[in-house]
C-alpha cells in the first residue's frame, strides 16, 4: 500500500519559534528556519501528532486525508 | 485530521499573550479538545479564572468566559454553579492563583464537593508578576524573591485537594500533551469537585533563574519525572524516588454532590412552607 | 383587605425587603451585628427556590454573589466593618465589571474588631474610598426598620437601574431594634427588573454605549456567552490598554451615579422653612436629632433637620442651597466626623459647622444636640 503523506502547515503569524516541535518529532521531520518551525523531511512523517499536539500556539497542523 | 481549535477559539484572538514555550498554550489546547470530545453547549459552559498568566485563558475560548480577581476564581464559579447548576464550570488558573491567594476558596470548593472541574496549571511560580516563589515553589530553587534558594516547602495540589474533599483528582503535565484532554475529560464527567493539575513550564521567569537552558530542558525533565500511576505500582520506593505519579490519582463516588444537596435543601424547605 | 403588619428587627427587615425585590441568592460569612439577614435568608429563600450559601470569608461571599449576579441572580450579602473591609476588592470588581447587587453593612465600632456590638457609623467613608480606583458608589442610611425594609429594595432597584453595587449601611442601632412595620402589597413599591438585552446574541456587547450609560446585562446560561473581566474593558467585554477608551469607559462607569444625583438622592427636610439651625444628621442618629429640634423650637430656637437617607452620592445640591440662609449646622455622629467634612465641604465656609462625635458605643443623644444648637450664635 502506497503512504500517503501528510500535509504540515505552519501558521508563521503565531508560531514563537520555541522548538518544541522540532525537538520532539520523533522523525525529525522539522527544523527551524530561521525565527520558525518548518518542515525538513515529510516523507519521514509517521502522522502521530506530536508536534500539533504539544505547539502551544496553535501553529502547526498536521492535515491528513 | 488536523484537530479544528478555531471552532472553539474566538475570532482574532491568537496569537495569544503567553511567553515562547510557555505550557499554558498546551493545556488550553487539551481543554479545547476535552469540550469537543464532550461536545460541550458553549452557551451553557463557563470559564472561569482568577489573575495570571494563567489565569488569562478564558479571554480566549468562545464561552461564557469570566476572569476574575486574583485567587477569588472558585467562590466566584460557585456562585455561578449555585445559580445555574445545569451549567458546566470550569476553572482554571496557577498554581499562585489556587494555592496561596486562593487557597481558601480551593479547599472550600473541594470540600464542598460541588461539581465543577478545577485545572490548576503548576508552573512552580508567579509568572506573570516576574518569577516570585510561589506555594509549589521546591524547596532551595531559586524565584526572584528567593535568591538565596526557597526555605519554604511547597505543596503537593494532588494530596491537598484530596485531604479537603475533592472526588476526582488527576495530575499531567505540559509534556504529555495527548494525555490532557483526556484526563479532562474524565474530571468534567465526574459529578463532584474534579481537580486536574497539569505540571507546567515558564521558561521566561522560572526556567531562566533555575539553571534550564531552554525550554526543551523543562519539558525533558516533565518527561523523565512524569510516571503513569500503573506503572509506578510496579516500581520500588527508590526508583519511585524524585519522581511524581500522573495520571488520575484519586476518585471517589458516594461523596454527596453540593448543587444535589442543595436542591434537597429546597425541596425540604418547600414542603415545609 | 388590610395589609400586614409585624414587629421586627431592622435586621430581619432588610431580609424581607430584598426577598420583596426578588432577591434570590444569598451569600455571606456570619459577623455581628448583621448575622441575623443571613439567618432569615437561609430560612426563606430554599422556600422559593432561591440559593443560600455560606462562604468561607467575606471575600468568597463577595465573590459568589458576584458570579450568581452574571448567571442572573438578584443578589445580597450582609456584613458588617471587618467583613466590609475584606470585600473590598471585590467590590470595586462589582464597579467595573457592572454588576449589580446589594451590600448590607451593620455598622459597628471599628477600627479592626472594635466594637462588635457598639453601634458606630464609621463606615460611610468605607463605602465611597474603601475600594481602590475610580468608581462610582451609592450608599443608603436608613433610620427605621420600616424605612431599613424600604431601602433594601430601593437599593436594589438601584443597583439593576445603574448596574452597579449598591450599599445600605444602618447602624446597630436600626439594625437591631424593633418596630413595628407595615408590609407594602405586591406590586405596590415598583421592582425594577434587569435590563436584558434585545439584540441577538452574535450582536451583544456586555458594554454596549449605544444603550446608553447603561447597557444592557445578559446572563451567563441564557443563550449569550460573554467575557467578563476586572481588567479596564472594551465594550466587547476584552481587556483593554487603550488610552481614550479606558479614560472614557472610567468616566461612564462614575457617570453613571454623577448625571443622576436626583434620581438617586433621598432625604427628609423636617421643619427647614424657616430654620436658623440646621441639624443634618442620619441614621439613628437623627431620631435623637428630631427630638432635640423639636425641644429647641420649644424652647424658641428656629431649628430644623436636614435628614441625609442617601449617603452616597451626598446631597451637595441640597446642603449647598442650605448654606446661603443658615446661621449654623449642626452634625452628629457616631464618628470622629466623616459626615461633617462632607458638610463642610459643601458649605464652603458660609456658615459654621459644628460637630458632636462619639465612638464610644454609646448612642448620641438629645440632650447633646440640644446644647450644641444652643451654641450657634
Ligand atoms: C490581590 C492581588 N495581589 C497580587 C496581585 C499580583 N499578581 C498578579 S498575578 C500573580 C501571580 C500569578 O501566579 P500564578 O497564579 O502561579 O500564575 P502564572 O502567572 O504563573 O501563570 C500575582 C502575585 C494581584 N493581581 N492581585
Ligand atoms: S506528525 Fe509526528 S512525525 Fe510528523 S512531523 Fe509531527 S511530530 Fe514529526
Ligand atoms: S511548537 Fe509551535 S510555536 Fe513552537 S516552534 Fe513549533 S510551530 Fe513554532
Ligand atoms: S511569564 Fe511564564 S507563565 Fe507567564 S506567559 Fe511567560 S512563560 Fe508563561
Ligand atoms: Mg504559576
């Protein structure tokens, strides 16, 4: 079965560049890019939410399907 | 699915006003979670807090939101529960908040067992007044007005709201995101005084004068303190050592209900009119 | 039909004066001299369906009247000095969050403990600088169980028609003794009901000037959600930081009770008409002082009484206009002259003031007053 990845918005106007997603995406699927979260690898992606779960500024959104 | 906040955001409120990393976003995002999971009436749900950086949640969620004074949040939310018990009251606020200033109202609300959820987010310090110790202060950590280290003793919320009364009693941190949701939910489904502490980070007031160099670091040690009550029945004494037991820690179901009582009150007076 | 009558204590009059403004949740912490409206209310208001409760201090008994108020409750607590000091903060809560409800304050010698059964009324200064800030402040002194029923409601009339706190402050004195008094009919004194919104509830803002001064109070649970802070607002209900709009939020809220002084201020003039002497004086304090003026015209003095039934907002007009044809005031009361400076203030010099003070718990009687009105030259 073909993966299907997901999309991963990061809303600059809210995100505080804290690294809390990035440090903690079991994948590494981001980094920052200068002040802001942004993605580095969605193919290593595995959708568990972690970072949208512990943004605390409603900034990142992993969309599936 | 990306989970839909703005539903229950109000319009043009983010970015909201807590510091980079501060824990508070997090758990206001695991009450969001918990009222959509129960797909709460936002008109008959109230939030209520007192003064804080905490304390400013409400101003963001679409409710009945009212933010009081400082530590004054429960006797305010009883007065809104006795009024309209088929409301449903949610408090929230610091650990400063519910445990010094309003730690009378705290125990009273407990002791009452009238039914509302408290979510006391436990940061270990004033934030918002600039890092002074507060009551959950360690003992020998360092708040501006503790230079010298902390010669006070902190409390432990989870014990003291179960020594006053309350029926549900849970403890999470900022760390275990996905957990707070769901030990929300099960404390505004209990039918009593549910109290929630989530373990928090400031990283701007507490943090800085503590020797964490980032907030990675704050949320690494919720990681590495944090142990589900089931897994700590299984661990001994010493391994139990400096860690602290999450999860829900105490419930209890016979304790009458305050509003229920009251209405029982009613019905005794008006027979006797 | 002839209408009820009883012999009862002010204390239990103000009880049932709040129950006939559809007064329907109490909340309180017990202090002398006062406890007896908390005791009345825990009896009644389950009968009707109304909430009783008993707090943990004054402050929490502040608190939860004000939280029942915003989910639409007509709210009272009763208290007494200490317990009016504690409240204090909240009530200035009360002021700049709008939201009406009743204080019952018993005067009692004070500072601190003081006097807990000694009548006093030290507390009228309280009741306009107790809270901090800006803030509009209506207080009510009544001198008869009849007239303690009365106010009650008055107050509470007040505090829905400028939705704000509203004090009423007997002393001991009224609070305690017994008269006899004649029950109005329902309907016959006017209750004046929350002004409720008539927008829809996307379209509400809990301080919506276009109303008015006064806008509209929704409640919490009502179909319309809000958010209610103590933080200077917007008219959304959102905090606010903004220069122009705190100053003019500041001044609406004291405007409030400033641009309806009239409607608001209540006294009684006994025999003013042609006074050379004019007794001001209010609570049980002017029982002593009718008495006194009535022995003075008989003894040939011109005397009068000015009879102060709203404390807060002071009756400047009133005395200001007394001035221009008064020899002399006099003012007694149970305080080191909190009233009188009120009196010379508005009398700007014209005339002499002179005052009798006590706080030593004992009444001020006749006798006294009769003397200093023989002073005035
Ligand atoms: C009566 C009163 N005393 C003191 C303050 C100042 N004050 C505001 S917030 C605060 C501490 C808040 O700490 P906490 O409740 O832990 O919330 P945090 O900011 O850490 O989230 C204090 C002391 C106040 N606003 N009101
Ligand atoms: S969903 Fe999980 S794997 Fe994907 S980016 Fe977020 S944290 Fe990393
Ligand atoms: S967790 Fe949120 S705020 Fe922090 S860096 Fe990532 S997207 Fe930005
Ligand atoms: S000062 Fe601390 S508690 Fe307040 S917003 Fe900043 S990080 Fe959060
Ligand atoms: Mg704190």
């Amino acid at each position: 079965m073909e993966k299907t990845l997901p999309k991963i918005e990061i809303i600059e106007k809210y995100c505080k560049g804290c690294h809390i997603c990035v440090e903690f995406c079991p994948k590494d699927c981001l980094e920052m890019k200068g002040f802001y979260a942004s993605v580095k690898n969605l193919e290593a992606c595995i959708k568990c939410m972690q970072c949208e779960l512990r943004c605390p500024d409603f900034a990142i959104k992993v969309i599936t399907e | 699915m990306a989970f839909d906040y703005d539903k229950w955001i109000r319009p043009g409120k983010l970015p909201h006003i807590w510091c980079p990393g501060c824990g508070h976003g997090i758990v206001m995002k695991g009450l969001i979670r918990a009222m959509e999971t129960l797909k709460l009436e936002k008109n008959d749900t109230a939030i209520v807090s007192g003064i804080g950086c905490a304390s400013r949640l409400p101003g963001y969620i679409d409710c009945c939101t009212l933010h009081t004074a400082h530590g004054r949040a429960a006797a305010f939310a009883t007065g809104v529960k006795m009024a309209k018990p088929e409301m449903n009251v949610i408090l929230v606020g610091g650990d400063g908040d519910g445990t010094a200033i309003g730690g009378n109202h705290f125990i009273h609300a407990c002791r009452r067992n009238i039914d509302m959820t408290y979510i006391i987010m436990n940061n270990y310090i004033y934030g918002m007044t600039g890092g002074q110790f507060s009551p959950c202060t360690p003992t020998g950590h360092k708040a501006s007005t503790t230079p010298y280290g902390n010669p006070d003793p902190g409390f432990d919320i989870a014990k003291l709201a179960i020594g006053a009364g309350a029926t549900f009693v849970a403890r999470g941190t900022a760390f275990h995101a996905n957990q707070i949701d769901k030990l929300i939910v099960e404390a505004i489904q209990h039918k009593g005084f549910s109290v929630v502490e989530i373990l928090d980070d400031c990283p701007t007031t507490y943090g800085r004068r503590n020797k964490y160099k980032s907030v990675i670091e704050m949320m690494n040690r919720l990681k590495e303190v944090a142990v589900p009550v089931k897994a700590a029945e299984k661990m001994t004494a010493e391994q139990l050592q400096g860690k602290v037991l999450t999860g829900v820690l105490y419930k209890e179901e016979n304790k009458p209900e305050y509003t229920s009582e009251y209405a029982k009150v009613i019905e005794r007076a008006s027979a006797a009119k | 039909m002839s209408k009820k009558v009883a012999f009862l204590q002010g204390n239990e009059a103000a009880a049932q004066g709040a129950l006939y403004a559809g007064c329907n949740f109490f909340g309180g912490y017990p202090i002398t001299p006062s406890t007896e409206v908390a005791e009345v209310m825990s009896v009644e208001l389950p009968k009707i369906g109304g909430k009783f409760i008993q707090m943990e201090d004054e402050i929490g008994a502040m608190a939860v009247i004000l939280g029942a108020a915003l989910a639409g409750s007509k709210v009272l607590t009763s208290t007494s000095g200490p317990g009016l000091s504690l409240k204090q903060e909240l009530i200035g809560y009360g002021c700049i969050a709008e939201i009406p409800c009743v204080i019952y304050n018993v005067m009692r010698g004070g500072p601190s403990t003081g006097m807990p059964t000694g009548p006093s009324q030290s507390d009228v200064m309280c009741a306009k600088w107790g809270t901090h800030g800006d803030h509009p402040a209506i207080c009510l002194t009544p001198a008869s169980v009849q007239e303690t029923y009365e106010e009650v409601i008055r107050a509470f009339n007040l505090s829905e028609k400028y939705r704000t706190p509203v004090m009423v402050m007997p002393d001991e004195i009224v609070a305690h003794m017994r008269e006899r008094i004649v029950f109005p009919e329902k309907g016959e004194i006017e209750v004046v009901p929350r002004k409720a919104p008539t927008v829809e509830p996307a379209q509400y803002k809990p301080y919506d000037t276009s109303y008015g001064d006064v806008p509209p109070l929704a409640s919490f649970g009502s179909g319309y959600r809000f958010h209610v802070t103590g933080l200077n607002k917007m008219q959304d209900g959102f905090p606010t930081t903004k220069a122009e709009v705190v100053q003019a939020e500041e001044e609406r809220q004291v405007r409030k009770v400033d641009a309806n002084i009239d409607d608001i201020v209540t006294f009684e003039e006994y025999l003013l008409d042609d006074a050379e002497v004019v007794v001001v004086a209010y609570g049980s304090t002017s029982r002593s002082a009718r008495y006194a003026v009535n022995a003075a015209r008989e003894q040939g003095i011109k005397a009068g009484m000015f009879r102060i039934k709203t404390f807060w907002p002071f009756p400047d007009k009133q005395i200001k206009a007394l001035a221009t044809k008064t020899k002399g005031f006099i003012i007694p009361e149970m305080n080191l002259g909190m009233c009188a400076l009120e009196l010379e203030r508005c009398v700007q010099g014209k005339a002499p003031v002179l005052g009798i003070f006590r706080v030593d718990g004992e009444p001020i009687n006749p006798d006294q007053i009769v003397e200093k009105i023989k002073e005035v030259k």
